[in-house]
C-alpha cells in the first residue's frame, strides 16, 4: 500500500507510519468470508484505488479490515473527514463524479454520538455507519452536505455507535402506542447519509449492526436501499431489520438512478429478504413529475402486484417521497448529467424553500403536489390495494 501524507495546508509529517501498518501480516483481523462483495460484479461497482483516512480511523480494528480489503490503493493521511479539499468544495470533481464514486474512499471516526427524533419514516434517526455514497442518484441529497462528488465515508468506531443505540434503546423501553413508523418496535433508521447494502461491499458496518438490533426485542433497525446486495442475505436480522427498496418506474431509473441495481431485480429480491428474516417495506421515491408520470406509476405498481408472492404483499408497507432538488445540486449536475435536470428541474412547477442550513431547496408547489399525492394514493389503491402508504410526504 502507498502511503501519502496530509494535503491540509500546515500540515506536518504523517502522525506515524500508516505504511508498515497497512502492511503487518496477521495484523489486523481476519476479513470476513468471501461473498458477493469479492465478485467481478462488485469489484466493478467500487474499485478502490485511493484511501482518504483519519490517522485513527486507518489504525482501528475495522479501518485496518478495510485497508487490508484494498492493497493497491494509495493511502491518504487527512486531518478530518469532513475537510478533504480535493473531494469536497472542488468544482473540477463534477465532471470526475463518476470516477471519484468507484474509486475513492474515506475513513473516519465519527465523533458526535447524537440519535434525533424523526417520526415519519423511523421513530428516530441513528448515528449512521457512513456518509456517502459510491451510486449516483442524480437526486441524491448526499452530497448537498459535504460537497460535490460525495464517495463513501465510512465510520470505523461502528463499537461505539452500537454501544451509543444499545443505551438509547435501554432508556425507551417498550413502545406502547402503535404509531405509522411501527406498531409495536421503535424503528431506527440506520441509514440516513447512505446506502447500507452498498457500504457491504466494504466492510461489516452493516451486519453489525443488523446483528445488534436482532438482540434488542423493542427495536429495529430500517434502512432503504437501491443496490441488491446477496451478502445481505446471511445475517439471519430475525426480523429485527426493515430493508427498504426503493422504487420508481423503470425509464426514470434509467435517467436519475445512476449505477444502482435495476428496478426490476429490487422487486425480485423481496421475496429472498423477506425469506432471509428481513421485513421488507418499499419506498415509492422520489415521484417525479414529468408528462405521462401516472401511467409509469401504474404500470409500475401492476408490476409489483404480478410478481410479488402473497407472503411479501402480506407484510409490505410503503412510503412515498415527492421529489425535493436543490438549486446548488441543479448547478452541479448540470456539469456531469445534464440530461438528468431536464426531469428534475422544472421551476413553473416548483416553489424554493430555504433550509435551516441555508440552501435553498425546490419543492413541487403546494397544489401541485397535494393533487399528485391524490393521484398517486388512488393508483395504489387500485393496482395495489395490499399495499398501505405508512406516510406519504
Ligand atoms: S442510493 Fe441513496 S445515498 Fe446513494 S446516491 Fe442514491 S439516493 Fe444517494
């Protein structure tokens, strides 16, 4: 493994040598079997060749995992994760967006411990395993906090996350009123700066976690999904896991959901996680409006009732998000996808609302979107009536 010291401005000599670490034999723990993640196919997806770490990071049990995982990658010494100058706030990575996703990866520790309150999807939104993403959802709002091409950050202290939720869920104790997140479990969503099945691929972020939430009675775990990831399969969650795949119709995929699995092989899949012990719930997001959305919708929600097996329908609950942009990402993607702004860009049909941390967001306009949520619950209920929208927003 290369190694190279902090960039940063001011920096000195590396904090120690990140090299002969990388490099110990029988150093660092074993990595985990070999599954899908060490397929051609996976390898495709992310082919890792440079490593941006925390010095403390690449020196813990799961940073050293993953350093071993990549051999040939160069390694990076970085001051923080959250200031890479050559990843975020550069203009120039646009039009390498693509590039930086396969191949770059970040490590860091996350120091701030906080579980939030949600309400909507998941009772509570979870310090999540990672911050990033190697897909790329011409939608995603990912990258609106870090900045440009947003690759995998991942959190190496996964120990301490998992001890901080374990003394969150101790202090709830049982849930005693049904709510929309869950009828009877406090639901934590785990992956809200990711995609969980894809942070698989490089590490066991994901099935440590699935495997702690198994042994908490009165939680579980939620996260959604583009990526069908068979490693998934193995971790036996005992229902304690809610796996979200998200779902739009098959020609909008194409345009904004950039290198994730096909829509057709999420739906596939639900039947062999939901057999695997997952719960399995869909995400109809986000809706974007574009001529001739009701009938994609329809045919796409006929889909799911051809193909699902009853034992899925019978469990199945869905959410649906109508799509929110942001005027910096427009400009952005306008670099690396322009063709994707031509469906997501729409400002007679938008209204911008600024955020807490200042961006200024577009939303479809109010009456705009409350006759489209109509339009698309009545689909639902004709094409789908097994399938009851847990919140619609
Ligand atoms: S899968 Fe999720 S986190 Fe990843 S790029 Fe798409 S929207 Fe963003």
């Amino acid at each position: 493994m290369r190694h190279r010291p902090s960039s940063s401005p001011g920096s000195q000599e590396p904090l120690f040598g990140l090299d002969a670490m990388a490099a110990a034999p029988g150093d660092a723990p074993p990595p985990s079997a070999p599954g899908f993640r060490d397929s051609a196919q996976a390898r495709r997806l992310l082919a890792i060749r440079e490593i941006h770490a925390e010095p403390a990071a690449a020196a813990s049990p799961r940073g050293r995992q993953i350093l071993a995982r990549f051999p040939d990658a160069t390694l990076i010494e970085v001051d923080s994760h959250w200031r890479i100058p050559e990843l975020h706030g550069n203009e120039g990575s646009a039009d390498r967006w693509m590039r930086i996703k396969r191949e770059t990866l970040v490590l860091g520790v996350k120091k701030t411990l906080t579980t939030r309150p949600n309400g909507r999807s998941a009772d509570w939104i979870a310090p999540g395993p990672s911050n990033g993403c190697a897909l790329s959802c011409v939608y995603c709002y990912v990258p609106r906090r870090k900045g440009f091409a947003n690759p995998i950050t991942l959190f190496t202290n996964i120990d301490g996350i998992i001890a901080h939720l374990g003394r969150h869920v101790a202090a709830q104790g049982p849930k005693t009123e049904p709510n929309q997140c869950d009828p009877a479990a406090w639901v934590y969503d785990i992956g809200e700066n990711g995609d969980c099945s894809v942070d698989a691929l490089v590490c066991d972020n994901t099935a440590d976690l699935v495997r702690a939430f198994r042994d908490w009675p009165t939680a579980k775990a939620s996260f959604a999904t583009k990526f069908v990831n068979p490693d998934l399969l193995e971790l036996d969650p005992r229902r304690r896991t809610r796996i979200r795949f998200s779902l739009m119709p098959a020609d909008d995929s194409r345009l904004l959901d950039l290198r994730t699995s096909p829509v057709d092989r999420r739906i596939a899949a639900a039947a062999d996680f939901l057999d695997a012990g997952y719960e399995v719930h869909f995400n109809l997001s986000p809706v974007v409006l574009r001529p001739g959305w009701q009938d994609a919708w329809a045919e796409l929600l006929r889909h799911l009732d051809d193909v699902l097996p009853p034992r899925v329908k019978q469990q199945a609950r869905c959410e649906v998000i109508m799509l929110t942009h942001n005027a910096d990402l427009h400009e952005v993607n306008l670099r690396w996808h322009p063709r994707g702004e031509d469906a997501l860009w729409r400002p007679a049909a938008q209204e911008t609302k600024r955020s807490q941390n200042g961006a200024l967001n577009l939303r479809y306009r109010a009456g705009i979107k409350r006759r489209a949520l109509a339009e698309l619950r009545e689909l639902v209920a004709r094409h789908t009536p097994w399938l009851d929208i847990r919140y619609a927003f």
